[in-house]
C-alpha cells in the first residue's frame, strides 16, 4: 500500500492533534526558542530602522569630525582621547578650501546637560525643563542638516555674525515650554540668558529606542554659544558635506589634510575621529550581532531541548504503533514510506511548536509595542520565515532516528506485538 505526501502529512496532523497535550508539552521548548528569537529579531530590527532614519535625516553625504569618538553628546572618551588637542572651528573654512570633494562645512559647538555645577535649563513664565540639549550652529548648518521647519524660520548669517540672542526649538522641547503652540517670537531664559524663538522644527524622523534628541534640541548661532561658552573649546564638531557621488573621495581629502594641519607624523593613528551615517549604523549593526548571538544560544538550548523531547516521544510512538507497522508492511508498504509517514510526523509537530511561537513572538512584540510606545518594534517576515523552518528542520533532524527504527521492524514480529 502506497500513500501520498498529502496522505501521510494528514495522518500526521490527525496524530499530532490526538495526543495534543502530550504534544504541546513536547515542542514547549521550541515554542519558548522560536518566540525567543523571533521577538529579539522584530525589536532589533525596529531599533535599525529608527538608526538608520535618524542618520538619513543627518545627511547622508555628510562627514563628521569630532576630537574623540563616540557621541560629541553623551560619550566618556578614554583618557588618551581626552588628551587629543581640540577640533578649531578655523578647520571648517580651510577643509572647504582645500577639498575638492567637499561642497560645503558646518560647525556646531555642543553645550553639555551640565556646564560648571550647575544644569542647563530652559524656562519661561509656568514652565521649565532641564531636558533638552542646547547647540550652537553656523548659519549654514541647515542647508547641510536639512530639517523642515513646523513654524517660524532659521537665524540669518546676519544674525549669527552679530551674535543674536535667537533660538529654535526642537518639536519636543517647544510642546513643553509652550504647550499652547504658540512659540514664535516669544522669550525663553536658556542658561540664564534670553533668545528669541525664531521657529520650530517639525518632529524628526527615526531615533534611538523611539527617541529622537534633535526633539529635544534648542539651537542658537554659533558665535552666540562660542561668546556664552568660551570654555567649551573641547566640544566643537565640524560637517562636511561631500559634493554628490563622491563622499569616499571627500572622507579621504578631510582625513589627509587634517593630519596636515594637526602635524600627524605619518604611521601615526589619527589624533581625531571621522565618522559618516553609515559607518555608525555598521557600528550598530556590530553591537547588535553580539546580541543575536547571545540570543541564538539560548534559543539553541530550548530548542535542543525541544528536540530531544520529540526523538523521544517518536520512539515512544513507533512503540505504541508497533503493530499498525507490522499491518501497514504486510500489506505492502515500503521502508521510505513508512520513514515519510514518522518524519512527517515529527515535522508536523515540531512545525506547530513554531506557529505557536511565531504567533507568541507577534502578541509579544505588540504589547511592548503597545506598553512601550517609544520602543519600535516590526516583525520582519525573514524572521518569521526562518522561526517556521528552523522549527520544521529541528522535526526532520530529530525524527530520522525514530522513522529509521519504524521501518527497520520485521513485519512479522511486529504483527505479534502486544
């Protein structure tokens, strides 16, 4: 007697959904893998999205220079790095000079959360907040860093060679301080000091966990925060942008003539950092390789477990169905036959265990989503594809073994099992 594939695989699914209990306690280990990776996969990927958004956003073309690596914001440099001489904002005119490659130079001077012992804050009549992140720019910095203006308008060369008091706010910082949303042309006391708000930024795009800074950013003139902040001489950050097509030349150009200007002695390590948006995000990429990993080995562990528990239960099978062989050899199946019937079976069970952990990873993955609004979380369907063939090939590789001793029995011996 000969059956089909679809014969077999429904002898499969009525024995696996016979012995559901004793099924799904065997695959529970796969599920708990499954929903392991696939959940892991789906937040990490979100949080790549958002990186890579946000770095878009930054300019694509661009090429940053700062003293040491790392975020100019939040990072805590080696002591070697902190060493380093500072990035001079007179490197910014001389890199447009003398790099073909490059189209244009920005500077910006990053004020950190505390300046002195005392932290920076913004207020205005009823409202304060210290979290935000206070930036001086040159003019030009918005036609390098295009970002799209809600309301108002950017400060003028004019503006930032005099030293204005003037400001924009950041979609974040400006619904706090004027939850009205009227913010332009009014006042708002920075570190002390008053500036008017020129404009307001539209919300920015992409982010870490959910969370974009430049939301949160108040911008005044460069030459009003070098004025207000002389001491910061550690905190400047240079934008070169690369003319179309040509940023690798662009890096080179910037990379040689700082060594130029910093007298590097040839062979020497670069004494400052060069980064562009798509090295950061093959920085990420990097970091969260580790995490994978790390996730990988404790899936592998349940679903080793899991697989173990089902070679069991099919020898346990092949036992209780000792004579439903003997009966099905004796009227004329053949060994690959009954070798499909039972690895059919292990694959049928298996491979629900991991529909059954795909669709926990989805339920999880929307409720951090839902609990956690800031943390991006997208179920890529590489994921799910993967979780599901991953699960059936732990049934396959687990099953040969006992469809091997299925059909191996002696039809004869088998028909006198009791």
């Amino acid at each position: 007697m000969r059956l089909s594939w679809g014969e077999n695989l429904s002898m499969a699914l009525a024995a696996v959904w016979t012995h559901r209990f004793r099924s799904a306690l065997t695959v529970l280990g796969i599920v708990v893998g499954i929903t392991t990776v696939v959940t892991v996969a789906s937040l990490l990927s979100g949080l790549r999205q958002g990186i890579v958004t946000l770095f878009q956003e930054l300019g694509p073309d661009n090429i940053f220079v700062y003293k040491t690596s790392g975020d100019p914001q939040g990072s805590f440099p080696s002591p070697k790095e902190q060493r380093r001489k500072p990035i001079l904002p007179e490197y910014a005119d001389l890199l447009r000079r003398l790099c073909p490659s490059v189209e244009d130079t920005s500077v910006s001077l990053y004020v950190p959360p505390v300046v002195g012992r005392r932290p920076i804050t913004a207020r205005v009549p009823g409202y304060e907040s210290d979290n935000l992140f206070l930036t001086g720019v040159t003019a030009n910095y918005f036609s390098i860093t295009p970002r799209e203006l809600a309301m108002g308008r950017s400060f003028t060369p004019e503006e930032e060679h005099r030293s204005a008091r003037v400001a924009l706010l950041g979609a974040g910082i400006a619904e706090v301080l004027f939850p009205d949303g009227d913010a332009v042309g009014r006042r708002v006391i920075v570190d002390g000091a008053e500036y008017e708000v020129l404009g307001v930024f539209a919300k920015a795009k992409g982010g870490f966990f959910g969370q974009n800074r430049q939301d949160l950013e108040i911008l005044i003139p460069f030459a009003t925060a070098r004025l207000r902040y002389p001491q910061l001489r550690d905190q400047v950050l240079i934008t070169a942008k690369a003319r179309p097509g040509m940023r690798q030349a662009a890096y080179e150009e910037v990379e040689d003539i700082l060594r130029k200007l910093r007298r590097t002695p040839p062979g020497e390590p670069n004494d400052f950092a060069l980064s562009t948006p798509d090295q950061i995000v093959a920085q990420f990429d990097r970091m969260t390789r580790l995490i994978v990993l790390a996730t990988l080995a404790v899936s592998g562990l349940g679903l080793l477990v899991g697989g173990i528990g089902v070679m069991n239960i099919m020898l346990v099978s092949v036992t209780e169905r000792t004579r439903e062989i003997g009966v099905r050899k004796a009227i004329g199946a053949r060994r690959q036959d009954i070798v499909a019937q039972f690895l059919l079976e292990a694959m049928a069970l298996t491979g629900s265990g991991g529909l059954l952990g795909l669709a926990l990873a989805l339920l999880v993955t929307m409720a951090i989503g839902k609990l956690v609004p800031s943390l991006p979380s997208v179920v890529p369907a590489w994921a799910l594809v993967t979780g599901l063939l991953v699960s059936v090939f732990v049934g396959l590789f687990f099953g040969v073994w006992p469809a091997m001793k299925a059909a191996r029995l002696d039809p004869v011996v088998a028909l006198r099992y009791e």
